[in-house]
C-alpha cells in the first residue's frame, strides 16, 4: 500500500521538472505566436519592444518588493555592466532569435535555442572555467545532459511536420 506521504515525495522530487516542461512548452508557445505576428506583417522591432516591456512591467515590481533590503551601490562599474548586459542579452540576442524566426521555422529556432546550454557548458569546459570531473556523478550528469541535449535538437531539426496554416492570408486564399 502506498502512503499520502511518499506520494507527497514523489511530487515534490518531480516539482523541478515539471516546471522544465511548462517552461519549455511556453517557450515553444510564444515561438508559434511569435511566427505567426512575423508572418502576418509585425515589425520585429516592435516585436522585440513589446517583450522587453512586458517583461520589465512584471519583473521591476517584484524585484523592487523583494530586494529593497540589499540594493548595491550604483557606480560606473556596475553601469557598464548592466549596459552590456542589456546590449547582449536585451537587444542582440532576440533580434537574433526573432529574426532566424522569420528566415526559419519555429521548429528549427527552438532547437537551436535549446543548444545554447550545450554550447555554453563546452565552451565553459574548454576554457577550463568548468571542471569536467568525469569520473563522478556531476561529471557523468553533464556530459549525458549535454548528449542529451544534442541528440534532442538534431531530432527535432530531422522532423517534417505536415502543417496547415491556422489563418488562410488573402495569397493563399486567391491560389
């Protein structure tokens, strides 16, 4: 017989991954609506614009709330950094993926977003900012992840998935 609190366990050990799935199910979500404001005519600027506004208009007030206590002094150090940090991850980087959107599928951009850990953790390695520690469990965990990982975008570059439009534009609806 099995008892509540084992059952309990269970779905507390799998919390982590499960909110994986959501995210990544989310994540593939916006990638659809994403593609189909770029096809409908959307700018991708404005595209752009609208998530960074979102996201600050979420993100600023709980920060605020939460992190009054220990706020860091703002000097020209932490300035450039948050500059470049805004550079490369507000700006560069989803220009980027909205604009491979619209030259690719949002098959092929998810798969290739969700290599980004793998490049990240050889380039780490290669560096020699990450130890590898193959012998141990951590080790053994991050290399079949990353194979994992590898092995999931080539599959999911290798699907052909017959679509149909969910919108018929006025091109296809005069053919």
């Amino acid at each position: 017989m099995v008892k509540w609190g084992q059952i309990c366990n269970l779905i507390h050990g799998l919390k982590p991954v499960l909110m994986m799935v959501v995210a990544s199910a989310a994540f593939a979500g916006v990638n659809i609506f994403y593609k189909l404001a770029a096809n409908d005519g959307m700018s991708l600027r404005v595209i752009i614009a609208y998530r960074l506004i979102f996201a600050s208009a979420f993100t600023v007030p709980v920060a605020l709330l939460l992190e009054r206590n220990c706020i860091p002094k703002l000097n020209f150090k932490m300035l450039f950094l948050a500059f470049l940090s805004g550079l490369c991850g507000g700006l560069l980087c989803p220009n980027l993926f909205v604009e491979s959107l619209v030259l690719t599928s949002a098959t092929f951009t998810s798969a290739m977003f969700n290599l980004v850990p793998v490049v990240t953790f050889v380039l780490a390695t290669s560096i020699g900012s990450e130890k590898l520690g193959i012998r141990t469990r951590a080790g053994k965990a991050k290399v079949l992840g990353t194979l994992i990982g590898i092995i999931g975008a080539m599959l999911l570059t290798q699907t052909r998935v017959v679509s149909k439009p969910f919108v018929q534009s006025p091109v296809t609806a005069s053919e």
